[in-house]
C-alpha cells in the first residue's frame, strides 16, 4: 500500500488540501462576516501578508508562536479598522479603498519584513489526523494544525450566531438593509465598523498559518491572491459561513494539487499548477455572477454585485 | 479652427454676464477638482514625513533626496523620464475603462503578457534576419493585441455575466504572470542564459533607440501622444461622450439606446492595448527580453497615478512624471538613508489610501459650490 | 414585553406647540402647532412640499426641530432619536418599508424590540408571536422572508410591528400609495376600528381628499410650511379643504384637451415577457395598443410589473418573449430606431434613470442630439459651441431655472431636473411618448406645467402610454385607462365609460 503512486497522490491531496485551506477559511470567514454586514474588503490580501508578518517578527522576539499569531490578529484588526472608518464616509469608494489598502498593507509588510526573511522563528506544532492509521506516509501526510479546528469551530459560531442572536441578526440587518437597520435604531456605519475589524483580525490569522505553519516562513512570495480569492470564495459560498469552510476545502485541495505530484516526481508545469487556483476563482465568479441562486441571497446593501 | 470662432461668436451672441457665469461655473467645478487632490497628496506626504520621524529618520533628507534622485540633474531628470514613460501608459489602462465607470486594474497583468508576447514573436523574426524595423512592427502589434484581449477579457465577462472587473482583472494579472513564468521557465526557456530564466534576447541590433539627443527612449513620446488623443477621444469624439454618458449612468445611457456593452468592452480593449505597449517598449527599448523582470510594479503604481490624475489623460502625464521621479530616487534614497526599498510601496499605499479618503471633501466647500433653486421637502 | 389584553383608553394625545424648522434658506416649518386628540384619526393633509413629513419627522425624532415642543397626553415629551420616540410610544410606518427583506417576520418583530435578547429562544418567541398575532384584527405569515411578502402583506406586517411594540400613537406617512383601493380600504377601516376604540390614535399623512373624508374625523392642512386651517371632517366641504391646500395663487389653466378621434394605432405591445432583476417572472403576456393622439394611462399598485414595462420599453430590460411594433415596424432599443422612430421617453426618478447627475446641463440637453449635426460634425466629432447654443435655447423655452448651462445637473432642484429632461425629449417631434410617474415629488406649480406639455403632444398627434401610481392623475389625463395586475394588463376602457371602483377592483386583481 505504501507504494502504490496513486495512493500517495491522493492522501497527500487530502492533507494538502487541509493544510492549504487554513488560510483561505480564515480570510473567508472574515469577509463572510463584513460583507454579510454589507462592506467588501478587498484589502484582505494586504491583510493576510502583513499578519503573516507580524506572526514570524512576534514569534521571533518572543520565542511563542501563538503570540505571533495574536499579533497576527491585531494587525489585521487595525487594518480592518482603516477599512472601517474610512468606508463610512460619504462618497468613499469602498472597492477602490481594499485595492489601495491591499497596496498599502503589503507595503507595510515588506518594509518592516526585511529584516525576518532570514531569521528562524519558532513554529506552531501539529498534529497528525492520521495517527490511527499506522502508516507513517499517512500519518505525515495528514497531519494539520490546532488553527485548522479553530477555523471550523469559528464557522460553525458564525452560523448559529447569525441566526440565534442578536449582534447576529443586527449585522444581517445592516448588510441587507441600512434603511431598515437605522429606523430600529441600529448605528449601521457602527456594525459595519465592528465586521470589518473583526473580519480583519481573522484574516490576520490566516496569515500567521503561512508563515508560522505551512509552508512556515515568511518571505516577500508567499501570498499572492490567496486573499482575493477568498473574497471570490465568499460571494461562491453565499454567504454561508459552514459553505465557506466546504468552498476553502476545494481550493485547498486545487491548492494542493502542484506540491502532490511533486511529491511524487511530476515537476513539469510547476507554474501551471500555480495558476491553477486564480483560473478556479475566475471561473466560480463567472459562474455564480450569473446565478439566480446567488443573486437571492446577496445582502441587499453589497455594492460589488449591484 | 472652426469650432473656436463658432463658440466664441456663440458666447458673444449671449450676454456678456452669462459668459462671465459660465466661465466662472466651470473655473468653481474645476479648481475643486485640482484643489482636493493636490490637497490630498500634501497631507500624504506630512503622514509618510511623520513615519519617518517615528523610525528616527529624518523627513527633509528622505524628500532632498528625492528631489535629487529624481529631478536634480540631467541624469536624473533623464531616468525619471525613462520612468515615466510605462507610468503614463499603465495609468492610461485605468483612466479609460475609470469614465465607462469600471474600476479595471489589470495594467500589471496586460504589461507583462504585452511584453512576452512581443518578445516571443521576435525570436523568429530574428532569427530569419527581418529588418529591425519590421520586427519592432510585429512586435509592438504582438504587444497591443495581447494587451487588449487580456484586459478584453474581464470587459466582455463584466458586460455579459456582470463579474466585478476589480477582482477578475486582478486575478488576470495573477494568470498572466503566472503564465509568463510558465513559459520562460520551461518550452521558450533561453538555455544559453544560466543565471535568470528569461526568453532569447533580441539582441542590440534590433532593440528600439533613444529619442535622438536623449537618453530616454520612445516609449515616452508614445506615451504622451496616446494621452493627448485618449483625452481629445474622450472630451471631444461622440464616442467619448457615449462613453462618459454610459460611466456617468449606464441607466440613462441604455434609455439614449447606447450599446453599454459594446463601450464597455471597446473601453477594455483600449486600456490592454496601452499596458501592452508599455510592456513592448519594457522589452524592445530596456531589457531585451521576457523574464520576471517584467512585474515590476508599473501597473500598480499606474492605478494611482490615474486615481491621482481623476482620470484625466491629460493630467496623467505630469502625475506620472512626479511618480517617476519617486521610483527614480528609489535606489538613491534606500543605499544612503538604509532603508528597504519597500519604503516606495509604503508612501504609495498611503497616499493611495489618503487621496481616495479624500473623495469624501468633495461637494462640502461652499466655495465650489453653485447651487440652483432649492426645492421644498 | 406585556401580553396582557389591551385596556380601554390607551390611546395617546399629541400636541406640537410652534414646532419651526429651517435647512439653509428654506422654511420647512413655521411656527406649527396642532393637537391630535387620543383616540382619533386625524388627517395631516397638503401638497408635496407643505411640511408633513418634515413635522412628523421632527415629532419622531429623526430631525430636532428649531423651535417649538411636543406635548404627549399632555405632559412635556423629550424626544432627541427615533428611540426616544419609541419609548414614548411612538411609531411610523413609512412610505417605503423598513422592514428586513432577507429576515422573516418572525425576525423582524422581534429584532425590532429594544429589549430584543442576546441569545434568543425561537420556541419561546414564537409561541409568544402567535398569542400576539390572536390579538390582532389580522394575520401575516411570519415564517416566510419579507422578500417574498406581496405589498400589501408587507404594509400589515409594518402595522403589526407597531402593535407588537405597544405604540399607542401611529403615524401613517402615505400608506395607501402601494396598495390597491381595496386593501387601503380594509387597512385604514381596521386601523379607525382600532381608533374609535381608544386602543390606539392615528395620523394619516395624504393628500388624497377621498380618504380624508373616509375615515378620518378631524384634518390639519399646511400649506408652504404654516398650519393654514382644519377642523373636523365633517364640517368642511372638499372644497374648502382644497383652497386652504392651495391657497389662493393664481394655477396655470389645466391642461386643455383638444377633442379628437384617435388615430391609427401608433404603439402595440404584443404578449410581452420579462423577467425582473430576481429572474422571477414580472411581465406575463402583456398586450396594448396605443393610437396616435391619444393618452392611455396604465392604472396599478407599484409592484405589478410597471417599473419593467417601462424599462422595457425604453431599452433597459431585454424581453424574453413577444413583439413591439411601432408604426408596423418592429421595435429594437438602439439609437437609430428611438430617432427614427421618435420614441422618447420620461421615466420615473429622472436623477436615476435619464440624467447624468454630474454632467452639466448643457450636456444633459444634449444627450438625444450629440451624434448628429449641428454638434456633430462628420458624425464623430463634438463641438461645444453648438451645444452649448441649443441648450441656451432649451432652458429659456423651458424655464428650466440654473444658474449657468454649465452648472452640474445634480445641483439642481427636482422639478427643473424633470424640466431638464422634458426639455430635451420633447424639444423635437414626437411620435410615442413613454411616461412614467412623471410628476412624482414634484411641486405644485411643475405638477401643473409638465402635464401641459403631455397634453399638448397628445394634442399634436403623439401617441403617449403615461404610466402612474397615482389614480387621481390617470383620471384627470387619460384618454383610455388601462389596469396592470400581476405583471398583465387585464382591463381597459375608455374613461367615459369607467368609475374609480371598477379600475380599483381590477388594480386589486379581480
């Protein structure tokens, strides 16, 4: 069994997917959340490089790794709140804005990143989902990290928050219909403040899973697109948050296909396999763009689909 | 010119008052649009200035040496020039499809593919011995084409399945460097070149010359000439007001019977064209040949320059050449102030972000303001 | 949140006390005092413009009035937000709905409660929502998304949201505008069945007489911002009510229609389908003829597929079946084929649909004639002069008041934006007009002059399809009215030979 190619091939699929997915679940469900609220962020790249940045500096100096990834957090919060504030006021164009932080956040990274792109810093551990299996190839094939968990568990709050409590339901409201928000009293520029920052601080992890996790260091490569696609990932998902951890799988596992075969020898077309999950994207935009389906459940308030 | 003396016997027919309130209108709207950005980049510059402070380095050296880097002397003004020249060309690729009302910022992607194509179909011309003059034809058109049909694309997926163009553009770009890199890696790899993967060189004898007397290349008198007419094809063509009907309210646009998709697309097509040029000229007039190389960065610093310029063709040439001059004095400012050279990514975001918070300032200055009769409520 | 019956003597009273408001240079209000006795149905009744919903808005807090205070049951009310006035007992039901469309009713109600819960147990809620809806005079479904709730079920749901919440004074803001005869008849009867049983007390904001005389008992008129007369219903004539709304300027002559036989059929509409922007079905086999010299207005609620006729018609909606012929010729939405044929149009919400809010005036004038000569020479290139000549001219035949042609559309008021557009679709001849709640938020004074300017091209031979929500303007217009139900036309006749009951009882869908 162990040698079977074919095998190898698809459990590393199945772990690269898991692994690869981490950061995509993360940026995903921290847009689900602001645009559920009605604001898009397409900065999240910005967000995702800049907390992958701050998680190897803060592991570094600090020699935890969890730390950085809180650090993570906050710079993904703080940039989320830019995103915030500056979007409620009047005539702001919030799509122009997440390109302009997306510039912005990533500059901010390689500027104060110089100086890690050498260092080690300590790493986040893992855990191996395979243990049970007695296959060591199948035992380091799966195995994944505590963020993976955190990430589902988040989108399962998520869900049950937006339909059984209030905060829940007051960013549904804002996201659907500020009119409606505001005359019950609802301060939506407030909400869509609070979404934003929090959608930050969760791309923010998502970032500190590149650097502290896999592949686990930091250097001026290693996001590109992964936080626009999550946005595409969103509108994919309809908003759904447990549907955005199912859609963050299926790019992990397009994600994961290039690293699987060089696993086992096939190295051509590295960069075809590259771009690989940006024709994905483009694709499931282009799909759901026309969808019917989509289009019923887009919060009223969103202006990317209007 | 007919049109001068016809507006003018025109306006001369009209009271003068009414001619004086017109003018006036006009100079209010306007000024409100040079004010507000000029203002906008004045604040930047104090926000990056006290950056600077905070990292104990000085603001007035970092601007000197700007200054100096990019305008101080022949050289310098030379090579900003050099610079300027992709700038105006990427930021003409977001100020076109911006009027239609789209914001397109795939310039990067369309360079780099603009680029490689023409490097590509080089290599058979050169090695058939074609005229250079031929060759840099076919070269250029390779450039134009590929870079209209790459933007084309997220036009025609705007126009028929309504995908937001920000996001498919810039995945675009993403594909097309990723293809870039598929092919000069592998099948048009040049195997005599150990160092940096690149396509075969064109080599000296067919690369594109300098503007005589200069050391700066073509591209630059391209690059001014296509702004003048993208800005006469805007302000003063059918198409052009079609055009800013449609970006102004695709609603109306579509009640006046204009064909919105057909503008949209042809919008695209324009946009690609002048990012594929400006990779042409990155690889007939500069490097010679298709590599990494060719993703560096003008598409995205010319989606500023184009928010800075409000669009305006015309105005983009001197943002451009301020921009080029930042770039420019890129190295200079890293080797002796010791910073990363990621420090030109950071004042670009910022006042990126600073300049389009300030679309917010728009309409609140009584001072620009003409209103007319106001209406009960 | 109380589930105790309801008591006698809830209801509340209201009085405002020299209520003024100002924005910039304009009087909203001056000096306003009213009182809305407990338990009654009183009229806020005016123009478009009088001050209605500025003064409820002050009472509601969403403005903070200048000068003047609000009594509720006599004592001193401090209301500074909507919240306030919630608290105090407060609520509105506006014009256009404020409740969720992706939520359901369910949880819409309950969110709407200030002391809606962090966590919310939807067993308790609901049995606590079906004793509530037991109580009520009528039910909506509360499990199905607002989204999908017809007009009519939406405006009861906003009415029970008030009653759940324990408002005691109601303020309808022009409830009836999207409701069939039938369904405001039945609302407004459930609502003064309410009143007269002190349960609850209700100001109607309209400018409709006939419903001023049907249900309420007292009326307050404004006229330009000032209180200028009231009194109970029943001692003042429709008449009188209609000089103190009006006063005594001098009204342009009404629109004068010059007798004619119709000609020959100009516009047919033959089994139009289209889907609206949901892709649900809006336009269900909808057929029309409209002959030259003569106005058919389409009588409906808002909702039942008018919005997408026009669109259709004026090429911003493609069809998914059927034919438009104009002049036996079919019809297809481009540029050539408007001028050819000389369809112009006035759509409804002119800054939204027909102007470019930031381009100039001239320019707007400009935008059925920038491809031809004289502002375009050899087709494709633009001269200004002429432009800017032809607009001079426009704005002096129009009246459009601007400062300069160069002034952006944007800056100018609402009736000389419609007087804008009218300018420049009515400036050459026309064939078939397509108008659509053309007169919509205007003032009186434009209301008057933009439906002479119809008049007179009915008069001159154009074929015009006038569109409206509001009957009393299809009633004073039309040649032959027409009634669109449930995205059809399923009634027509010429006026003469039609009541206001019928057209209502085929709005309503019978």
């Amino acid at each position: 069994m162990s040698d079977n190619p074919f095998l190898i091939v698809l459990v590393a699929m199945v772990g690269g997917a898991l692994r690869v997915s981490t950061p995509f679940m993360f940026v995903a469900l921290g847009e689900c959340l602001t645009e559920k609220s009605g604001r898009v962020n397409l900065g999240l790249e910005g967000t995702l490089v800049l907390g992958a940045m701050c998680a190897y500096a803060i592991s570094f100096h600090t020699g935890s790794p969890w730390l950085g990834v809180l650090a993570a957090g906050g710079a993904g919060a703080w940039l989320g709140a830019i995103h915030g504030y500056v979007c409620k006021l009047p005539r702001v164009n919030d799509i122009a804005i997440g390109i302009a932080m997306m510039l912005f956040g990533t500059g901010v990274a390689f500027f104060f990143g110089k100086a890690y792109i050498q260092p080690s810093a300590p790493r986040l551990g893992s855990f191996s989902l395979g243990g049970w299996t007695g296959s060591p190839q199948i035992e380091t094939a799966l195995e994944v990290n505590a963020l993976l968990i955190v990430g589902v568990a988040t989108a399962l709050l998520m869900a049950w928050a937006f339909a059984n409590t209030k905060w829940g339901l007051i960013v549904r409201m804002s996201g659907d219909s500020a009119p409606a928000a505001r005359a019950m009293g609802v301060s939506v520029d407030l909400v869509r403040f609070f979404s934003t920052t929090a959608g930050g601080f969760l791309a923010g992890i998502g970032g500190a899973f590149l650097s502290l996790y896999y592949p686990g260091s930091w250097n001026q490569g290693l996001s590109s697109g992964q936080g626009l696609m999550a946005v595409a990932l969103v509108i994919f998902a309809r908003w759904d948050p447990v549907r955005c951890v199912l859609a963050a799988l299926l790019f992990g596992a397009a994600g994961a296909i290039g690293p699987a075969l060089q696993s086992v020898g096939i190295t051509q077309g590295y960069y075809f396999f590259n771009a690989a999950p940006y024709i994905l994207t483009l694709i499931i935009m282009t799909i759901s763009a026309g969808s019917k389906r989509a289009m019923r459940d887009v919060p009223g308030e969103l202006s990317i689909t209007k | 010119m007919v049109d001068v003396a016809e507006s003018l016997i025109v306006t001369a027919i009209g009271p003068p008052k009414d001619r004086w309130i017109d003018f006036s209108v006009r100079f209010r709207t306007g000024a409100e649009y040079v004010v507000i950005p000029l203002f906008a980049l004045a604040l930047s510059g104090l926000l990056f200035a006290l950056f600077l402070l905070v990292l104990g380095k000085s603001p007035t050296q970092f601007f000197e040496l700007v200054v100096r880097g990019g305008f101080g002397t022949a050289f310098s003004i030379q090579n900003t020039l050099q610079r300027s020249a992709p700038l105006i060309l990427t930021a003409l690729a977001v100020a076109v499809p911006a009027r239609i009302g789209l914001v397109m910022i795939g310039g990067e992607g369309a360079l780099v593919l603009g680029g490689f194509a023409s490097a590509v179909i080089a290599i058979p011309l050169v090695m058939g011995k074609a005229s250079p003059a031929v060759t840099l034809i076919v070269m250029a058109s390779a450039g134009i084409v590929t870079g209209a049909l790459w933007v084309g694309i997220a036009g025609i997926l705007r126009h028929a399945r309504g995908v937001n163009e920000t996001i498919s553009s810039l995945l675009l770009t993403y594909i097309g460097i990723a293809v870039m890199n598929f092919f000069v890696e592998g099948s048009l790899r040049d195997l005599t070149n150990p160092n940096k993967p690149s396509t075969m060189p064109i080599g000296e004898a067919y690369m594109m010359g300098k503007i005589t007397g200069t050391e700066v290349h073509w591209g630059l008198a391209v690059g001014i000439l296509l702004a003048i007419t993208l800005h006469i094809l805007l302000s003063r063509t059918t198409f052009g007001f079609a055009v800013r009907l449609s970006g102004g309210n695709p609603r109306a646009a579509l009640a006046q019977g204009l064909p919105v998709g057909k503008l949209v697309v042809g919008c695209c097509l324009i946009a690609g064209a002048c990012a594929g040029i400006a990779g042409f000229f990155e690889v007939a007039a500069i490097q010679g040949r298709a590599n990494a190389s060719l993703a560096a960065g003008y598409g995205f610093t010319g989606i500023l320059v184009s928010f800075l310029a409000r669009h305006n063709p015309l105005a983009i040439i001197p943002v451009a050449i301020l921009f080029g001059g930042i770039v420019a004095s890129g190295g200079l400012v890293q080797r002796r102030m010791d910073m990363p050279d990621a420090t030109v990514l950071v004042l670009q975001g910022l006042t990126f972000v600073v300049l389009l918070t300030s679309e917010t300032l728009y309409g609140r200055f009584k001072i620009f303001q003409v209103k007319g009769a106001v209406d009960r409520t | 949140m109380s589930v105790a019956a309801h008591s006698a003597g809830r209801a509340m009273s209201l009085q405002t006390v020299g209520m003024t408001k100002v924005f910039g240079p304009l009087v909203a209000l001056d000096d306003v005092s009213i009182t809305v006795e407990a338990g009654s149905f009183h009229a806020l009744l005016g123009e478009n413009g009088a001050g209605k919903s500025t003064l409820v808005k002050c009472v509601m807090g969403f403005y903070s009035a200048d000068k003047g205070e609000v009594l509720l049951d006599g004592k001193g009310a401090l209301i500074r937000n909507p919240r306030d006035a919630r608290a105090c007992g407060i609520g509105m039901v506006y014009q256009h709905f404020t409740l969720v469309p992706s939520l359901t009713g369910a949880e819409n109600l309950v969110m709407s409660r200030a002391d809606a819960p962090s966590v919310i147990d939807w067993k308790k809620e609901r049995r606590a929502l079906d004793q509530f809806l037991d109580r009520m005079p009528f039910r909506v479904p509360l499990d199905v998304q607002v989204s999908a709730l017809a007009a009519g079920e939406k405006q009861k749901l906003e009415i029970l949201k008030l009653l759940y919440l324990d408002q005691r004074l109601l303020i309808l803001d022009e409830p009836t505008s999207v409701l069939t005869p039938g369904e405001a008849d039945e609302m407004l009867g459930l609502l003064k069945g309410m009143a007269q049983r002190k349960d609850i007390t209700v100001i109607m904001i309209t400018h409709k007489f006939r419903e001023v005389r049907a249900f309420a008992d007292e009326v307050t008129v404004l006229r330009r911002g000032k209180m200028v007369g009231g009194g109970e219903v029943a001692d003042l004539s429709t008449e009188d009510m209609a000089r103190m709304m009006i006063g005594d300027t001098q009204i342009r002559e009404r629109a004068v229609r010059a007798e004619r036989q119709p000609g020959p059929v100009t516009l047919e509409l033959v089994a139009l389908y289209a889907d609206d922007d949901d892709g649900l079905p809006a336009l269900e086999q909808v057929n029309l003829k409209v002959h030259a010299g003569e106005i058919l207005g389409i009588a409906g609620v808002s909702g039942n597929g008018q919005s997408q006729l026009v669109e259709v018609l004026s090429g911003q909606r493609p069809l998914t079946d059927g034919r438009i012929i104009i002049k036996e010729e079919p019809f297809e939405p481009t540029r050539n084929t408007f001028h050819r044929m000389k369809l112009f149009g006035l759509p409804e919400e002119p800054l939204k649909n027909a102007t470019v809010p930031r381009m100039t005036v001239a320019e707007n004038l400009a935008f059925r004639t920038f491809d031809r000569p004289p502002t375009a020479k050899l087709g494709w290139w633009l001269s200004p002069g002429p432009m800017r000549a032809k607009a001079r001219e426009l704005i002096a035949r129009y009246r459009i008041k601007t400062p300069s042609p160069e002034t952006e559309v944007a800056n100018l008021s609402g009736g000389n934006i419609q007087r804008t557009v009218l300018a420049r679709e009515l400036a050459s001849e026309v064939d078939v007009l397509i108008a659509a709640n053309p007169c919509f938020g205007l003032d009186f004074a434009s209301v008057v002059e933009i439906r002479a300017r119809i008049m007179e091209q009915r008069n001159r031979g154009a074929a015009v399809l006038l569109v409206s929500e509001d009957l009393d303007e299809i009633l004073e217009m039309a040649d032959r009215v027409a009634v669109m139900s449930g995205g059809t036309i399923n009634y027509v006749a010429p006026l003469g030979e039609t009541d206001r009951a019928t057209i209502g009882k085929h709005m309503a869908g019978h």
